[in-house]
C-alpha cells in the first residue's frame, strides 16, 4: 500500500535554526507511515549559501522554488504546518501561499501554533484553511 504524502510548510529562517530543524523532528516521527516532502530538502548547504537569511537559495530561481513547492503541494495527502515564527520579524508569505493551495485542493491541513500565536490562530482566512490546530509538535 502507498504511504501517504505529508508536506512540511512554514517558516524556513537560517537566522532562526528552529524553523528549520522542527522539519527534522516530524520527518523523523513520520517517516515510517509517510512519504515526507519538505521545502529543506537539497538545502543542506542553505546555511552557508544562503545570504539573506535563507529566504533565497542561490541555486535556485524564484520560480524553481515556486514550483517545486507547488507541485509537492499537488502531491501531498496532507499539510503539516508549523505556524510559529520562532520570532522571526519576517512574515510567513511561502507558507501562506501553501496553505491557500493546499486549501484549494482541499487537503487537510494540521496546524502547529502556540496558543499566544493570535494572529495565525484568529485570523478568518487561516481559521477556515486550517482542518485543525494543536499548540507544539509533539501534539
């Protein structure tokens, strides 16, 4: 039987490891019982390369990242997004593109977001994407 697709959207800030290192974590607790798409992978240099913080890769264009995302978006059975910030002053436009996909395609969104996170929590657009919410990853 084929294992479920999950993709992994949120921040992604070299300037704040956590936003990239929760990827780690779920991949590691999913691997097993799904086939994981995360937006880090083939990124591992992306702390050295990168020189905005990783908001861009310099091997990639802005429509290869687009569209790899994209089409992962199309593959996914699933949405896992983090939508903690990490306190990242940068907002999280990528994955607001994701969810509004994700969203159109109608697939099932698990949202991470510590209860003071108001905004992700309260905003109408997010509350009505998101299938459900749970306060930390381990949830």
């Amino acid at each position: 039987m084929k294992k479920p697709v999950t993709y992994l959207a949120g921040l992604i800030s070299t300037d704040f490891p956590q936003s990239i290192s929760w990827r780690l974590v779920a991949n590691e607790a999913l691997h097993e019982h799904a086939t994981v798409l995360s937006p880090m992978r083939g990124k591992d240099d992306l702390f050295c390369t990168s020189q905005d913080g990783g908001l861009t890769d310099p091997k990639l264009t802005p429509n290869d990242i687009l569209l790899r995302d994209y089409n992962d978006i199309q593959a996914a059975d699933i949405v896992l997004a983090n939508l903690d910030v990490f306190e990242s002053p940068r907002p999280m436009i990528g994955s607001i593109a994701e969810l509004s996909w994700a969203w159109e395609r109608r697939i099932p969104i698990i949202a991470v977001a510590s209860p003071n996170n108001t905004l992700m929590r309260n905003h109408p657009f997010i509350r009505a994407m998101v299938t459900r919410y749970f306060d930390d990853l381990d949830s």
